[in-house]
C-alpha cells in the first residue's frame, strides 16, 4: 500500500522534466525576423482558433454537469460524479493546450536549429514532443491519485471490496470527461487541418502549380496553424483520455478479479514505471547528419525499446512485491501488452513509410494516375488491418490465459486490462515522437515561406517524413490500445449492471448469446454507428475545404500581385473560415457518442448495450487502422515522389499523388483517430447512466 506514492511522485516528475524540456527549446533562437513574424501569425491563429472552441466545449460541460447533477440527485450516480467528470475534461483539454503552447513556440526554433545540423532541429522537435507526452502522463496520474486519494478517504468506513466499487465507479466518470473533450479536440482540430490541407493542396499545387507551403498560398498559415491544433492539441487530449481510460479500466476489474486493493494500485504503479522509463528513454534519442527516414527512425526507436525494457525489467519486481508470486501471470500480461504495442507500431510503420514495398508500390500507381493511386491507397489500408487485429488478437488470449483466466474468468479480464496499461505505459516517449511530427511539418513550412537555403529544406524535409510515420505510429498504438481498453470497458460495464441489480433489487438477468434480439441488434448498430460518425467527420472537412478552395481561389483572382509574390494574401480569412466551420460541425458529432448508448440502452437494455460496444469496438478498431493507414501511405507516397523519384515535383504523378493526399487527409487525421475515443466514449457513458437505463428501459 505504501507504494502507491509512487503515482503522485511521478507525476510529479514528469511535469518537471516537462518544465525542463521546455526551457531547453525557449532558450533556442527562432532566428531571423521573418521567420519570428511566421511562427507568431501561426501562434495568434492557434491560440484563437482554441479559446473559440473551449467557449463552445464549456457550454456542453455545462449541460453535461447539470443532467449528471440531477442524476445523482435522484441516486442513481455518485455525488462526485458530475465534479470527476469536469476535471477529467479540464485535465484532457488543459494538457493539449500546454501542448500546443510548446509546439507553436517550436516551430520556428527547430527550422533555425536545422540550419546548424539535422541533430540540432530534431533535438528541438523532440525536445518539443517531449513536453507534450509528459505533460499527458504527467496530469493524467496526478488527477487519478489526487482523486484516489480524496475517495478512499471518503469511503474509508466501508468494506474494502465495496469501497474499491465507489472508487472505481466515480473514477471512470473522470475518463468519460476526458473521452468527451478529446471528441471536441480531435474532431474540431482535425476539421480545422484537413480543411486547410486540403484546400490548400488542391489550389496550390494541383490547380496554380505553387510549391508546398509557399507564402503566396492564402491558406498556408490556416494550414500550418492546423498541424498545431489537431495533431498536438487534439493529439494530446486523445492520447490522455486513452492513457487514464486503461487505468481506470483496469482498477474497475480488481474487485471481482479477487485481487482487492492491491488490484487497483498495480496499474497505478506500472504507468508510474512507464513515466520515469520514459524520461530516461529520452535522452538516447539522437542522431548524425545522415537525413535518411531509417536512421532517423532508428534514433527514435532506441529512445522507445530503451523505456520498454526498463518497464520490462521493474514491472515484473513490482507485481512480485505487491501481489506475490502466485499471480505472475499478471507480470506476463502487462509484458504481453508491451510486446504488442511495439509490434503494432512497427506494422503502422512498415505500411506507411516510403522505406517499405506498401508506399513505393502506392507511389509506382501514381504514373497511370489519380484513380490508380485512390485505389492503391484504399488497398494498403484494408490489408494493412490484418496484423494489427492478429496482434491483439493474440495479446488478448495469451493475456487472458497466462493471468490465470482459464481457472477465474474475472482474473482473465483483469489481465486483458492490465495488458492495455503495459501497451501504454511507454507513452510518455511514444507520444513526444509522434507529437513532434507537427512541429517538424511547420519548420519545414517557415523555411520555405521565409526562403531559406535548400539545405536546411532539405533537413526540415526529412524531418516531416519521419513524423508521418512515427504519427501513422502514434495513431496504430493509440487505436490498438482503444481496442484492448474498450474490451476492459464492456467486462466493467458488465460487472457493474450486475452490482447494480444486486444492490437495488432489480430483475434482470445478461443474456449475451448471439441468437439473442437485442444483443444482434445493438451489434449492428454499434458497427453502424462508426461509420455514421466517420462519414459526418469527413463530410465536414469536405465542406470545409470546399469553402477554403472557393476562398483561395478569390485571392488568387483579385489580389494584384499576390502570383508575382508583390502583394501579401490575406491569411486571417482562411485562419476564420476553418475556425467556423470546425466549431459548426462539432455539436452533432458529440451527441453521437454521448445519446448513442442511451437511446440504444432505453428500447434495448443492458443487453443491447452491450451488444452495442461490441460491434463498435470490432468495426472501430478495424475502420481506424484502416484511415489511419491509408491516409499516412498517401502522404508518404507524394513525399518520396518530391524527393526525385518518379519524376519529382511538378510531375503528372506528383499531381496524382496530391489527390492520394487530399483524400487521405481527413482519413488519418479526422475520423480514423477519432473513432477510437467513440468507441470508449459510449462504453463510459454506458456504465455511467447504467442504472438510469436500468430502471427505464423497455426491454
């Protein structure tokens, strides 16, 4: 028990570390004054588009207080419901805006540090990326522990195991706030980015024949502001909502697992291992002047497989020391998850990456065209889904197995849980390289936009390659960990139907056969429901670019000069547009996720919400990689057509390869990385209006 200070002490230092990392890029020089005038018109464009949306986010948690107020109110949640599910979206928010903070202070200083050496500027970028996984990890374990904390103090006159129950219970409303500001973050910001994207590729490059990022493009700074906005802000509150989510999971588990308080604290200590593991791996990451995209991710996997072995090795010493030896299975199980996760990036990247056959055979179809390479992407992206579901398929039962499910089914669910936290816990180095990607991206846009020498071009180039495949990564790992969780979800939202009809008397009974009506019906919506809410998030960003085209395409025509590079666009229009229509489209997607559950749970019952979160899981898990996939090998495959190969720029087969990219755009960085926070999403909201759908629902 006395090492559950472990948690806070950790976190602690991960916010100091987070700190520390942040004065070594401050103290960096963003260089020339045109370079300092770039990056402080993407700062002014993120900071507003942001304040606008947590405006808009703060009237839903507003709503969401009062109906979780009232519910607990008339007993059927905790009293300290409502408050844990704020501060679970204040934390998730409050991280992805430090995040961001940090990056739009990068940008411009990694561009200057690449012109002393290509060691220099990924130091900064990293550096960068750093603050962001540590300020997730960081606020992640001290908002759980200072909640551990005030409920086991509260509750401390109970039975242990019934306490563990309220504890556990008003802690996974903490993650469904989480889960509900990481929606509005990711869906908003990754509308906002695509958006720009988007219509900044299809009038610049394809229509006009203007190099990426040239200053001339009305949506450059929209689309430089995007990479802030949606992949660290966004990145940021997704990846804490999955990281406190695992946990939760896992701690609701302990009690019928049979593993007491000692159950809860475990994945507790584990993801304090992962934090300290993940400072340490920080420091390998480190590279020579060789701009190849396989040494660069070689610097970045040894900064990665360092952390996980250090977790390897302390983990195994902890669970000995906390539940003895006799549950080493569970040992196993976080080693299983660690071992999946690094499996599973791995294939994200061997799909992805232009090192590998995937992409250079997706870019080969560029030469017959823009059909061929739509098709040829849409192909790697189904295939690619094969190894990450074999993946954690095997996790799982080997997880299930080894932790002793074959004797106690409730310890095998305990295992599946923990296994997601072992997945996780390297992510406080995981998240800094995939969140150093967008800085990259903007470093590579400030050069070109302040004309800067071709070699420092060159190194900012390959630095942005590399981020699209450790973010095609970042997405892999956090959607393989989603699944894992969400399977922790539907066991904890099982076990808690089941506490509640034995606590308040009610007849019910779980029948989760297949022939069963309800569960097959709410199996076909659940699938259904992940791609209604992958069409909507596209169809917005459709929208979106569409109205940035028609805006660029304006300035172009009616701005004298702006063609010769003698007049400046006007930036702040297009920054505007996209700041509306993301904000326009993000209400609706949010309903999805939060009435879903209870519309489904009032006519069908328990039984078909469950059914419900297993459909979402399955389809979800798969759809995501999917996206996520496709959209990072359509993006490498115009990348390593621009580096000379195939014709290089300009080219019939560069062209086609943009339209590859637009395509998948909001792919990876709209719906596919939002799907994952659905699908645990609905479970929460699931287990937190059980009793509310306990008592009313028709079936």
């Amino acid at each position: 028990m006395n090492l559950i200070v472990l948690a806070p002490v950790a976190a602690t230092l991960a916010l100091l570390f987070a700190a520390y990392f942040s004065f070594c890029v401050i103290k960096e020089s963003e260089g020339s004054d045109k370079m300092q005038q770039i990056a402080k018109n993407i700062r002014t464009g993120a900071n507003a588009y942001l304040v606008r949306q947590y405006k808009g986010v703060g009237f839903f948690f507003l709503g969401m207080f009062i109906v979780l107020f009232l519910l607990s109110s008339f007993g059927y949640v905790s009293v300290f419901v409502p408050f844990a599910f704020i501060t679970g979206g204040f934390f998730s928010g409050f991280s992805g805006f430090l995040g961001m903070k940090i990056a739009t202070s990068s940008n411009a200083r990694t561009t200057h540090a690449c012109s002393k050496s290509l060691n220099a500027g990924l130091r900064v970028a990293f550096s960068s990326g750093a603050v962001m996984g540590l300020i997730v990890v960081g606020f992640g374990l001290l908002d759980l522990s200072i909640w551990y904390y005030i409920l086991d103090w509260y509750y401390r006159g109970l039975p242990i195991a019934e306490r563990i129950v309220y504890i556990t219970s008003s802690m996974l409303t903490f993650g469904m706030g989480a889960s509900s500001m990481a929606l509005f973050a990711r869906v908003g910001g990754g509308i906002f980015t695509k958006a720009a994207d988007v219509g900044a590729d299809l009038v610049g490059k394809v229509e006009v024949g203007i190099p990426e990022d040239d200053p001339r493009n009305p949506a450059v700074i929209a689309d430089n502001v995007g990479d802030n906005v949606g992949d660290v802000a966004g990145l940021g509150a997704d990846l804490y909502e999955s990281y406190v989510g695992s946990i939760v999971s896992s701690c609701a588990l302990a009690v019928a697992a049979g593993l007491g308080m000692q159950g809860v604290i475990i994945p507790l200590l584990v993801a304090s291992i992962g934090v300290l593991a993940s400072v340490i791996g920080t420091f390998f990451v480190k590279t020579g002047e060789e701009a190849s995209q396989k040494v660069l991710l070689g610097a970045l996997r040894r900064g990665i497989y360092c952390s996980a072995i250090i977790i390897a090795i302390v983990s195994y010493f902890l669970v000995v020391q906390v539940l003895g030896s006799e549950y080493i299975g569970i040992y196993f199980s976080i080693l299983c998850g660690l071992i999946a996760g690094l499996f599973i990036g791995f294939f994200a990247e061997y799909f992805t990456s232009s090192t590998y056959k995937p992409t250079k055979q997706l870019a080969d179809s560029a030469v017959t065209g823009s059909a061929t390479v739509i098709i040829s992407g849409m192909s790697v992206g189904m295939l690619s889904t094969s190894l990450p579901v074999i993946v954690v398929g095997i996790s799982v039962i080997i997880s299930y197995i080894i932790s002793g499910g074959m004797n106690n089914f409730n310890l095998g669910l305990y295992g599946i849980a923990i296994s997601a936290v072992g997945m996780l816990s390297t992510l406080g180095i995981t998240l800094a390289t995939d969140a150093y990607g967008p800085v990259a991206d903007n470093a590579g846009g400030i050069a070109e936009m302040a004309g800067l020498d071709a070699a420092v071009r060159k190194r900012t180039d390959a630095l942005d390659s590399l981020g699209n495949t450790t973010a095609a990564t970042g997405k892999g790992f956090a959607i393989g960990s989603a699944a894992l969780t969400a399977l922790a979800f539907i066991a904890a939202y099982k076990d808690s139907i089941e506490l509640l009809v034995q606590k308040n008397h009610i007849d019910f009974t779980f029948d989760l056969s297949i022939l069963n009506p309800q569960v097959l019906i709410g199996l076909f919506v659940g699938g259904m429901a992940t791609f209604v809410f992958a069409a909507f998030t596209m169809n917005s960003v459709g929208k979106a670019a569409g109205m940035i085209v028609v805006e660029v395409r304006r300035q172009f025509k009616e701005i004298i000069g702006l063609m010769e590079g003698k007049a400046e666009p006007d930036y702040a229009s297009c920054v505007d547009i996209c700041t509306k229509a993301a904000q326009k489209e993000l209400i609706k997607i949010a309903l999805l996720g939060v009435a879903t559950p209870l519309v489904v749970g009032l006519i069908l019952g328990p039984n078909g919400v469950a059914g419900l979160l297993a459909g979402a899981t399955t389809t979800g898990f798969i759809l995501a990689v999917m996206m996520a996939n496709a959209g990072g090998a359509w993006d490498n495959a115009k990348k390593y057509i621009e580096e000379g190969n195939l014709g290089g720029k300009g080219s019939d087969a560069h062209k086609a390869a943009v339209v590859g990219d637009t395509v998948g755009d909001p792919f990876k960085d709209t719906a596919g990385p939002a799907i994952n926070i659905l699908i645990k999403l609905m479970a929460m909201v699931s287990i937190v209006f059980g009793l509310f759908v306990l008592t009313w629902s028709i079936l």
